[in-house]
C-alpha cells in the first residue's frame, strides 16, 4: 500500500479514535496504519517531563528556536513511516503550522521511554525508522531496568554509535547533556 493511502486511514482513525474513551495514539509502522491506546505510567510520564524541561533549558544556546515537545507525531513518506515519539527537539514554528505531522527532517533528535508491555517496539522497530528518517539523535530510557541507550550517526536502517549509561549518569545527547539523577524505575519505590 503506497504512504498516500496509509495516511488517509491513519487520518480517518484518527478522527475514529477522538470519539473513543481514553488517550489513543495512530502511528503508521511496518505493517501500515496502527490504532494503540495510550496509558502511560506516572513515571513514564515524569521522565518525559524532566527530559523535555531540561533539553528546553539548554535549547536556546545550542539551537535558537528550538523546544523538546511530547506528542507530535514524525513522518517520513518515502519510507512509508510516521511515528508519535514520546518527545522530539524541533523548531517551534512547526507546532503552528497546519497537518497531523512534523516532517522528520526537521527533527533534531527523538526522545523514547520503554514501555513495559512492549519493549521491542523502541528497540527494534524504531530502531530502525529513526535512522532511516534521518533522525540524529535516538534516546532510549528504560524504566524497567534503569538503563538508557543513546544512538546517533544514523546509517541507512541503523546507527553507527550507541552509548550505554545507567540511571543516576550525566548523559551526553548531541550538544546536550541529560541528569538521571531523578529518573524512576518502573515498579522501585522511591528512595527518599
């Protein structure tokens, strides 16, 4: 099925999935349009948090006009792709702008947190789409075994580098740096 018409039925569920009860996402991955229910954790949605507030912090000095936004969804028709990572670094203008969908040339870099039901959704498939659109920088925090994987140099289906860190380390992201020191893991009671 050519991009065209996988993103009128990615529209059309969209507009399906604004009448259903919950938070529901539409995504367009290997095997075409996806219709997913959202239910991120308390955590899940902490980590996005402090990420995004930290990258906006650092931001205006590295790239004037730039934010880290949770939600847009990325597209890239020539691969037939179009994603909704929990973040991105994008040009602020673009949210302004008319459409579903940021054109994943214009993403700086993508910002996923593992979910605990499906694991090889960001580290398999996305793994391989982010780089093909072209995307710099891929960051993988996983709340289930407090581990983050940053990937850059993309390559055709792939990065060429992957840097491992663990919770509580200063990551280094592009030009960017991370704390973890806050980050939470899934099902790990606070230690304060």
């Amino acid at each position: 099925m050519d991009y065209a018409k996988m993103r009128a039925i990615a529209e059309e569920l969209g507009v399906y999935a604004e009448r259903l009860e919950g938070s529901w996402s539409v995504e367009i991955g290997p095997s075409g349009p996806i219709l997913a229910m959202m239910c991120p954790s308390k955590r899940h949605e902490g980590t996005v948090r402090r990420i995004c507030k930290q990258l906006d912090e650092q931001l205006p000095a590295t790239h004037p006009g730039y934010i880290c936004a949770n939600g847009p969804e990325i597209e890239h028709p020539s691969i037939g792709r179009m994603r909704r990572p929990d973040a991105v670094v994008i040009p602020e203008v673009v949210l302004d702008e008319e459409g579903l969908a940021v054109d994943a040339a214009q993403v700086l870099a993508v910002i996923e947190i593992v979910s605990p039901s499906n694991p090889e959704n960001d580290y398999v498939e996305k793994l391989s789409e982010y780089p093909a659109m072209g995307i710099e920088h891929y960051l993988i925090v996983d709340p289930r075994k407090g581990t983050i994987e940053v990937h850059s140099e993309p390559c055709g289906t792939h990065y060429g580098e992957k840097e491992p860190y663990i919770f509580g380390d200063q990551v280094s992201l592009g030009p960017w740096t991370v704390d973890t020191s806050e980050f939470r893991r899934y099902g790990k009671p606070d230690r304060r």
